[in-house]
C-alpha cells in the first residue's frame, strides 16, 4: 500500500476513534501529497467536510464539501452532505437545490428524500415535504427521522391523527428514545387543547 492509501487507513481510523483533529491532519497531508489524484483529492474534501459537518463548523464544512462536489459532481453523497451544511446554515434554496440534485443522482436514497422533505417542508411548501417525506419511508420504513419529522409537518397542518400514526410508528422502532415520546406526548397534548376549544 503507497503512502496515501496509508493515510487513508489512518484518517479513517482517527475518526473512528474520535481523534478528529489526528484525521484531519491526515486528510491534509493527502490534499498536498496528491495534486495530480483528482480522486484522493475529492474523497479527502469529503473526509474533512464531514468532521466539520458532525462537529457543527458548517463554513470550514461548506468550504471543503464544495471542493469535493466540484472534483466529482455526480456523487450524490457530497451534494447530499453539502445540502445539510447549507440547511443548518440556513441557506434554505442552496440547500433544497443541493439535495434535489443529489437525488437526481440517486432516488434510491431514503435519507436524501427525508432531508429534502424536512426543508421543503418547513420552509416552503408542506404538502411538497409530506409527499418526500413518503417517499423516503416508502424506501426505508424504519428511517425513525422521517417519521419524526413528517409527524411534525401533519401536526402544523392539525392533522394530529395522521401524526399520531407516524409518530407511534418511529415508536414502534425507537421505543426508548425520549424525543420520539416526547413529540408524542406533545401532540396529544395539543390534540387535547384543540378538542376542548372546540367545545366551548
């Protein structure tokens, strides 16, 4: 194995384990090492793009993903991690351009549809971002996150049975997880206050 492909293994490695700074020195010792490898060139953008992603420094985050997406435009996964860094930077139509492009790529991916239902539909169009949101658990019916967050777009809709539904559903996968009983929880609550309003 040449010197690169070590570095790879290491940085790998160092991530895995947590040592996130040790991989990103890794992943730049690569970047000077192979100028001429378009390859190792891209996959050491995304490597250190989604440190910085994970680790919520969404500038340094954008910066290298961007790189990476401009040496291979036609991975989805990088225009897929790309619009999540603009989505918590809130650049909202980067973001919905970024992840309907990474589906363009690959519309097998349950996560690309979830992410890009959650922004649409919260930010633009919740009818659009209930009907991604389908399409992701139509791909993945145990993709807790989509559940969650469907549920949330049926409960500003006031549909809270149709919420009920999705939420009790991602239960049904998660049962111990506190945030999925707590938005149950919510719901109900609200379903509660609604019936009494109306009654008065």
């Amino acid at each position: 194995m040449n010197e690169i492909g070590m570095l790879f293994q290491k940085a790998d490695y160092e991530t895995r384990d947590g040592n996130f700074q040790k991989a990103i020195n890794h992943y730049q010792r690569i970047l000077k090492l192979s100028s001429e490898d378009i390859r190792s060139q891209h996959l050491a953008h995304w490597g250190i793009g989604d440190i910085y992603l994970n680790q919520g420094q969404y500038e340094q985050a954008e910066h290298h993903l961007s790189k990476a997406v401009k040496l291979d435009p036609g991975q989805w996964m990088y225009r897929y991690l790309l619009g999540c860094t603009y989505t918590y930077m809130e650049e909202i139509d980067k973001a919905i351009s970024e992840l309907e492009k990474a589906a363009s790529l690959n519309d097998s991916e349950s996560i690309v549809w979830g992410q890009l239902g959650w922004v649409v539909g919260h930010n633009r169009d919740i009818d659009k971002g209930i009907e991604f949101l389908k399409r992701s658990l139509s791909l993945n019916p145990s993709n807790t996150r989509s559940l969650r967050d469907i549920c949330m777009l049926y409960a500003q809709q006031l549909m809270f049975k149709e919420a009920l539904v999705c939420i009790e559903e991602a239960e049904k996968w998660e049962p111990e997880n506190p945030e999925i009983e707590r938005i149950r929880q919510d719901i109900e609550m609200f379903q509660k206050h609604l019936k009494r309003s109306s009654d008065w």
